[in-house]
C-alpha cells in the first residue's frame, strides 16, 4: 500500500497529488501553510487523509509557535487551527481530527503547561491519528470484503483508496481485501470522475499498482454499463454523513445511487465513523463546497469550452439514505435504518 503521508524528523512528507498518474512527487514541509494550500488545491485529499494531513499541520504550527511565537504561543495555535478549517468546508474528518487537537492544546493552556510539552503531546496525538487510521481502514476492508463475491463486478466513483488515506482506503480497501487477501477474482470499473479526474488519474493509477485489473470508463457511461447487466455492485466513499444516513460524496455519486436502485444493484457506503456527523440531521445541512469554474472549463490542461460563459462546479453532492443498501463501517456493516445506529456507535466510538 502507498505511503502517501508520514511525520519524519519534524517534517510532514506527503505525496503531491495533482501530479499523478504522471509523476510520483512528494513534498517535504515544516510550514504548515504548504499543507493547508495542499488541502485546498488537492495535492493532499480525500476525506480521511486530509484528517491526518490537518492533525499534522496543527504539529507543524506547534513547532513554529515555539521558534517565532513563544510570547503567544497559545494564540499562534488558534490560529493555525483557524487557518486549516478554512481550507476545504465539506470533508467532516477535516474538523474532526482539528477538534482532537484543539482539546489538546486547550486542555494544555488551561492547565499552564509549557508551549515544549504542548507541541510534544501535539505531535503524539497526530502520530496517533495517523496509526488509528491505518487500522481504521484495514477494519473497513474486512467488514466489506464480506458483501464481495466471487466473480464479481464492482463499479467505483471517485477516489476512495490508499491515496484518500493513510493506507488501504475505504471503498477500494474493500476490492484490496477481497481480491488479495481473500483471493476472489473481481472486475472492477472507474469512473473517471470529471471534472478533476480523480477515477481516471489516481484510482486506475493505484490499482494497477496493486495488480487488480481495471477498466475507466466516462461517468456517463455508468448507467448503460448497468443496464447491460455488467455491474453487481457499486462502493464508493464518503465526506460527510449526516445522522439519517445521508451521504455527501464526489460530485456524482448521486446520479449512481439513483441509476443501482432503478437497477436493482446494491449501492453501498465505506467509510471511517470519523466521516459520520451526528450533529447534521439530514443531507440536507451539509455544506457543499464550490469550486472554481475554471476546473470546469478544462479538460486536463487544455480548455474544451469558449471564453465567456459561465459554469457551476459543486465538489460534492448528496446520497439520500433510502438509496443506500449499506454502510460499511470500521465496527460493522450498518443496514437501514441508520439514525439509531450511527448515533450509537458514535456514543461508543
């Protein structure tokens, strides 16, 4: 599995992503600004990893706090802390893993301890975000491997994998273990995911490097793949579920959802309880981010549409839970109805 990010001798080394499928770049920081823009712009995404890449970022401005901003070592946080929840607004796991380290520093503030010791517990506790996501994700690829048979054909959408987290992934840690631990043969389908690519740069990319055989396909193409009988089941991530089951996800997904019910093929949900907002009752109080209109007006780096026209580019889109046939979840397989059983396992997470 990759190794898209990692603390390493009081630097945070992370994989560029906006450079593949075509280079392989890693960038090495001690600025905790160049992890912020990377989450802005990409470089370092998908809803788990940019929890550990944010967790990381608060450690990096721990370290600069006590260099340049002892006086004010405490405010500084607030901050960087501020600076890092403002980069992208729909990715839950964002300010889940901000609030993690916030109560540490906070808790450290109140309590006198010194800006040294602060930044160490800082450190340690993005260490250990880090570590709890790579068994975060190893258990949802076990939990899911077991709705995977044999033979079977499983379209993807998006980028839900070793390159979304710290390892294995969520909707693609589920094809992983069936197909290399548990040795099933599977056809698996990508989207390419306009208008950024994602399926067709870095899932195709990833997959292959684990030898599991893939074929891209255009996401308007998913819904005749269907009615031809040539999908059994569709897995995708998630950024934020609310805590009646809905789901918000990559731009797209939706229209999935909606074509596997009118097929009759299970549409199912792999992701993190940090991913699940028990605070947002429906989808319809997700925040979705908008994007820049120019990543419309691209194909790659060539424009494909004519100056002066406009263009709407939401990064995400919402799921209702009535389309969803399961969640798949690092404590189990969550089956409708799921208010009561988010809200539960998030009680006892």
């Amino acid at each position: 599995m990759f190794k898209t990010i990692e603390w390493k001798n009081g630097q945070v080394r992370f994989l560029d992503q906006r450079q593949l499928p075509l280079k392989e770049y890693f960038i090495e920081t001690n600025d905790f600004r160049v992890v912020a823009q990377a989450i802005s712009n990409l470089g370092l995404r998908g809803a788990p990893l940019i929890g550990v890449g944010a967790a990381y970022g608060m450690a990096l401005g721990a370290q600069e706090g006590l260099k340049i901003h002892l006086d004010r070592f405490y405010s500084f946080l607030e901050s960087v802390d501020q600076t890092l929840r403002s980069t992208r607004p729909t990715a839950v796991n964002l300010f889940w893993a901000l609030d993690r380290m916030k109560k540490i520093w906070k808790d450290a503030e109140k309590q006198g301890v010194s800006p040294k010791k602060c930044a160490e517990e800082l450190i340690e506790e993005a260490i250990t975000i880090h570590n709890e996501d790579i068994e975060t994700n190893q258990n949802i690829a076990k939990q899911g491997a077991s709705l995977v048979e044999d033979q079977d054909a499983i379209l993807t959408h998006c980028n839900a994998g070793a390159l979304a987290c710290s390892a294995w992934g969520t909707a693609l840690g589920v094809i992983y273990w069936a197909a290399l631990q548990e040795r099933k043969k599977l056809t698996v389908y990508a989207d390419e995911t306009r208008p950024l690519l994602q399926g067709a740069r870095l899932t195709t990319f990833e997959l292959l490097k684990n030898h599991i055989p893939v074929t891209l396909i255009t996401d308007n193409m998913a819904g005749y793949l269907m009615a031809q009988g040539r999908v059994h089941k569709i897995i995708v991530g998630a950024d934020r579920i609310a805590a009646n089951g809905d789901t918000a996800n990559k731009i797209g997904t939706y229209s999935l959802a909606v074509l596997a019910s009118h097929h009759h093929i299970p549409f199912y949900i792999a992701a993190p309880l940090s991913t699940i907002d028990i605070h947002i009752a429906s989808g319809e109080d997700i925040p979705i981010e908008e994007r820049e209109p120019e990543e419309v007006f691209h194909f790659g780096e060539s424009r494909t549409a004519p100056q002066g026209i406009e263009a709407w580019n939401p990064a995400f889109d919402v799921t209702p839970h009535h389309l969803i046939r399961a969640i798949i979840t690092e404590k189990g397989i969550l089956y409708p109805p799921f208010v009561e059983k988010l809200t539960l396992l998030k009680q006892n997470e």
